[in-house]
C-alpha cells in the first residue's frame, strides 16, 4: 500500500495553512481513512495546538530523522479518531535539521501504511519549503483574495510547477459582502490570475479563531456551516466530484443579491 | 521621455539630496513576528506613512526576498527598477533603487527582489545597506520576511530596535514568543497586538491584549483593531495611516509618534470586560 503525499502550501503566512491541514485531514479521518499530518515548521509549530495534542510531544520530526526514536513513537495519535496522528515539527531546531533527503524518506515511510499523508508547509519559499515539497507527490496551494497573497502563491505555483507537482486551489476566508461591493476579488478572478484548478471555497468564518484557540479543528462540530465544506474538499480530495453550492451575500433590502461559489 | 525622467527615483532622491541637510543617523527597526500573515507588511506601510506625514524622512526596506509585498501595499509596484540584491551586488546604485512614494517627499522604498532567493543575500552586507541608510533617513523601517530562517536573521543583521507584531491568536503568541527569543539579548523590542476584534474579546472567543502581553511582557507600542478597510486600503495601494478619519489610521500616527519619542499613550481598541483563556499557561509552561 502507499498512500497520497499532499503538501498544503501557500508562500505567504496567515493564509491559512495550518488550519486546512488540520480540518482537511480530520475530515478526511472522519470518512475512515488512515490520515499522517506533518507539520515540518521547524522552529515555528504549530500543528500540535490546532489540534490540541500540544501537552502529548514527547517525541518529534527531527528526533526521527537523527533516528534518536522509531518513527511510530514520535506519531500522536488523535484521542477523537483513532485514524488521524500527527507528527509534530521540533520547536527548539533550525530548518535545515532536516534535509529534502531526510524529510523524502519520513514521508515515503508514513505513506507505507497511510491513506493519506498531509505535509503542513512552512511560509516562505526557503530551505523549509524546499523539504517541505520533496515528499510530496501533489499539492494543495492555500491563498486569501488579497492582492499580496495571490502573488505569493503565484511564486509557490511556478516552484511547484517547475518540480513537477500537480496543484489544486483553495481560496480561504472568502468574504461574500466585501466581493460584492468590489472590496475583494472573487474566485473567479483568483483562479484566473493563478491558473489553477479549483479544490475548494472556503468562507472567512470567525468560529475558526475559537476553534483553533481551544485546538479543536472546525469539522468536529457537524453544526457548523465549514465543517460542510471541509467534508466537501475531503471528497474532491478523494476523486468524487461535488458541485460546489452557491453562498448567497445579503443583499440590499434582501432582494438584490450575488452568487457565491462555497465548499 | 520627460514623464519619465520626472519618475525615476534616481532624479527625485537626487533632488531630494540636494534640498534636504544631512540627518544625524537614523534608527533602523525591523518590523518582525515569525508567523506569517499577522501584518508586518501593513504594519510597515501605515507606520511609515505616518512618520513621513508628520516631517520624518523615511525608508521601508523589503527583506522579503523572493516573496515582496511591501510595493504592492504602497501601491509602488509598477515604478520598482532596481531593488535590493541589485544594490548590493552593484548592479544599481541606491538612487536608482530607491523608489519615492506616489503621496510623500518624505518615504521612500527599497524593495525585494522577487526572483531570487533569501540566501543570496550576504548578511554583512545587509548590515553594511542598513548603516548606508541610517545616514541619510531618519527611519529605516525593515520588513522582515515570516519565518525564522535566513531572510528572518539578513532582516534583524542592521537593526537596532525590533517591534513585534502579534495577533490574538495561541499560534501567533507562540511564534512571536520564539522570535523574541532570538533576537540579541540587550534589545527590548516593542509589541504591537494586531488585529483585535473588541466583540470576539468581549464573548471571551478571542484572546485579549492583556492574555497576549501576559505571555510575551513586551512594552506595548499600540493595539490595532481589525477591520475590513485594512485589506481595502492594502489592495487600494493607500495606507490607512493617512486616512484622517479612521480610528486606526489615528492608531497608527500615534504609533509612529510613540516610536519618534514623543510621550503619548499607546492607541488601545477598547473592550468591555475581557476574557482570559486557560489555555495560554498551559502551552507556555511556568512562565505565564
């Protein structure tokens, strides 16, 4: 058995990344797969809080690869399904700690007996990503409809591109209203200008800060509008092909309103 | 032809040079945060722009090579010839580099380079750049790219000061706490919390400043609150800073005026109660 190696990547920070890792992945638990999060932020992680298993680290990425523990010790598994762990990245090292040599054979490994191995990129396009990327088999690139963003993710897509991995899009915190007064550029426009195929919309949610500050990824609570659309992009994720519905901005006095893609 | 003689910044700073006297050395203080995404780039611009609005000669410098953003904010994108690497490899002077702002006499950018990479950038010589600058500006505010890696250390090589930014975040708290850690040890670097939502504070959804600043106990340069004419002045090109009736384009000229030395309070975005999140000691152990 080997399993998919996707690297959710973004070139800017504060997209998203992280987040998407961890619902993308509980998501995807949830349907019963066998799902690997990496988080490969060395120096800078933080996989573990969003999903809660920060006080579990006993072990991590960098331990592994100076083999100061077997791979399997260092995986945290999740307490809500038994199908998700996580490797978490080390706080106290540098990137370069771990070679694209080094994190390619971690990653190889994991996908032995994984469903899915989900790589959570570093921002930036240095040493960090580089690693990031050599295990990765396709990509997910995270961008938000800001001008600075989508030129970042322009950067990620021709790096990408250029190793000759296969990418999809996931436009996040997408806000209706301000596209609809202009105020914010809309997928269609963001897809356009990086020429990628679409994967999944995901709406600026304020539930998401919460969520994340308790470390409890959003798709947990199957009351909550992203939870859906999470689920959503895990089914695209695994081939199946699932229109994506339409979010309606309110309008002026609730009778003029937009289209918006969602899920 | 003529137009374009006008633009090039080479002309303008020349005659800048020739009308303004010669500054005493200025301060150089990289804007830095490790997380991506909290802002610096905003931070830089709208700070900036309010230095250079009250009278101070200013340059933004873009460390974040590879990955520049700084143009686009002060919607200099299309006037960048030269940047950065072009000048320490001498392929440009700094004249030619320096681009004047659309608004200001007073601010002036040094962009990244967009095609290359962080570590073609010689530390020393960054430094060397940076002490260039602080000849001739006031303020050389230093974008520092997010990370913790060699764009982040070639960012921090010249400066003398460092303000942190931070969001109301355990992510952001964490990362910032780790930069701090890294910077030279006689520093006392300055904290701005950004983006702070006083409704999501107030039903105890988001952390406070108070939570923030209990973590990292950081002299507090200002409190930004977040709201949606931030990323409309960002894609617009024109910095908040200088909008006369914004609340946080005030907050911002009350920054820039803290970092000039003046004795003003620092800009708060007021909340009603204020809740505190558990959570916080338990990832940064004892110390919280």
């Amino acid at each position: 058995m080997s399993g998919r190696r996707i690297v959710i990547t973004s070139g800017k920070g504060g997209v998203g990344k992280t987040t998407t890792t961890a619902n993308l992945g509980a998501a995807l638990a949830k349907r019963g797969r066998k799902v690997v999060l990496v988080d490969t932020d060395i120096g800078l992680r933080n996989l573990d809080l969003v999903l809660g298993v920060e006080k579990r680290i006993v072990f991590d990425l960098v331990e592994v690869v100076e083999g100061r523990c077997q791979l399997r010790q260092a995986l945290i598994r999740d307490k809500r399904f038994d199908s998700l762990s996580m490797l978490p990245a080390a706080q106290t090292r540098e990137k370069e700690a771990v070679s694209e040599e080094a994190m390619t054979r971690v990653i190889d490994e994991l996908a032995e007996t994984a469903d899915f191995v989900i790589i959570d990129c570093p921002a930036g396009i240095e040493h960090g990503f580089r690693a990031a990327i050599a295990g990765a088999r396709e990509a997910i690139v995270v961008t938000t409809p800001e001008v600075s963003a989508i030129r970042d993710a322009d950067r990620v897509v021709g790096k990408l591109v250029q190793a000759g991995i296969p990418l999809r899009l996931i436009v996040n915190r997408i806000r209706p209203e301000m596209v609809k007064n202009g105020d914010m550029m809309s997928v269609e426009d963001v897809c356009d200008v990086l020429q990628a195929e679409l994967l999944g919309v995901v709406p600026d949610d304020e539930e998401v800060i919460e969520t994340t500050n308790r470390g409890e990824p959003i798709v947990l609570d199957e009351t909550k509008r992203l939870a859906s659309i999470y689920d959503k992009i895990a089914r695209r994720v695994e081939g199946e092909i699932v229109p994506f519905t339409n979010l309606d901005a309110p309008g002026i006095f609730g009778r003029l309103f937009t289209m918006f893609k969602a899920g | 032809m003529a137009m374009q003689a006008f633009d090039t910044p080479a002309a303008s700073a020349g005659a800048q040079g020739a009308a303004v006297p010669a500054v005493t050395r200025g301060r150089a203080i990289v804007i830095t945060s490790g997380k991506g995404g909290v802002g610096k780039t905003t931070t830089t611009a709208n700070v900036g722009a309010a230095l250079a609005a009250a009278g101070k000669r200013v340059v933004l410098v873009d460390a974040d090579v590879g990955l520049r953003n700084l143009d686009i904010v002060l919607g200099l994108e299309s006037r960048v010839k030269f940047h950065l690497l072009d000048v320490l490899e001498e392929k440009a002077t700094l004249d030619e580099a320096l681009v004047r702002d659309k608004r200001s006499e007073n601010l002036y950018l040094l962009a990244a380079a967009q095609t290359r990479e962080k570590e073609d950038v010689v530390t020393a010589q960054m430094k060397a750049l940076i002490e260039e600058l602080r000849d001739r500006f006031e303020f050389v505010l230093i974008d520092c790219p997010a990370g913790i890696e060699m764009g982040f250390r070639n960012a921090v090589a010249g400066a003398q000061h460092a303000v942190i930014v931070c969001t109301p975040e355990v992510s952001a708290v964490r990362d910032a706490d780790r930069v701090v850690g890294l910077l030279p040890g006689d520093w006392r670097p300055e904290l701005i919390v950004n983006r702070v939502r006083p409704q999501l504070v107030k039903r105890g959804k988001m952390l406070s400043v108070e939570d923030v600043n209990g973590i990292l106990r950081l002299p507090l340069l200002g409190v930004i609150a977040d709201e949606p004419g931030v990323i409309v002045a960002t894609n617009r090109g024109v910095p908040l800073a200088l909008d006369p009736i914004s609340e946080t384009g005030a907050a911002y000229r009350a920054i820039a005026a803290k970092l000039s030395g003046k004795d003003v309070p620092a800009p708060t975005v007021r909340v009603p109660g204020g809740g505190l999140f558990s959570k916080l000691g338990s990832i940064f152990g004892g110390r919280a």
